[in-house]
C-alpha cells in the first residue's frame, strides 16, 4: 500500500471517530443531557485530541520499550507508568466534557 493511500485512509478513520456522536446508552440519568453545541464542539475536539493522544500513546510505548531494553526489565514498574501515562484514559472528548465551558462562555 502507498504512503498517500495509508495517510488518506488513516485521516478518513480519524475524522470518522472525531465526527461521530457520544453513545446515548452512555449517558446516565444523573448527568443533564448536553446540549447540540456541546456536541458539535466535541466533535471538533476530537479531531485533533484523538490523533494527538494516538500520537502520545505511542511515544510512550516507544519510551516503554527503551526502558525495559536499557534496564534488562529490572525496572517494569516505571517503564509501565508511561505506558499507563500515554495510552490510558479517555479517548475522544464528549458533549458532557466540553458543556461547562460553553455554559459559562454564555453567560
């Protein structure tokens, strides 16, 4: 596969994540629905947060692996910590995430 095929097809599976509408099944009832904006905003987020935190991600595998050559896997725990640092939490931002700054942007 050419460079220009991969880049176009990793850019489409990008906007296609960062596009996408949070799932209503996630959604509790003691959270208030957020707004259109916040979604909308969200979407826009994602378009750059997913990528970037992919990016993060694996530069702390990268990091991760150097450690534990250097080491001869005497120091795991730590070499976990950026593994853990880069590739966990949340993935793509929602409407719920980004709906108080719009609220106290619109006063």
């Amino acid at each position: 596969m050419s460079a220009t095929r991969l880049l176009s097809v990793l850019l489409s599976l990008v906007l296609l994540a960062g596009v996408l509408p949070a799932p209503v099944a996630s959604q509790t009832a003691t959270t208030p629905p957020t707004s259109a904006d916040a979604d909308v905003a969200a979407g826009f987020a994602n378009v750059f947060y997913v990528p970037g935190k992919a990016i993060t991600c694996v530069g702390a595998a990268a990091i991760w692996v150097v450690i534990m050559a250097a080491t001869l896997v005497f120091n795991y725990e730590d070499a976990t910590h950026f593994a853990a640092g880069g590739c966990g939490g949340k993935w793509t931002v929602q409407g719920r995430d980004v709906a108080p700054a719009i609220q106290s942007a619109n006063p």
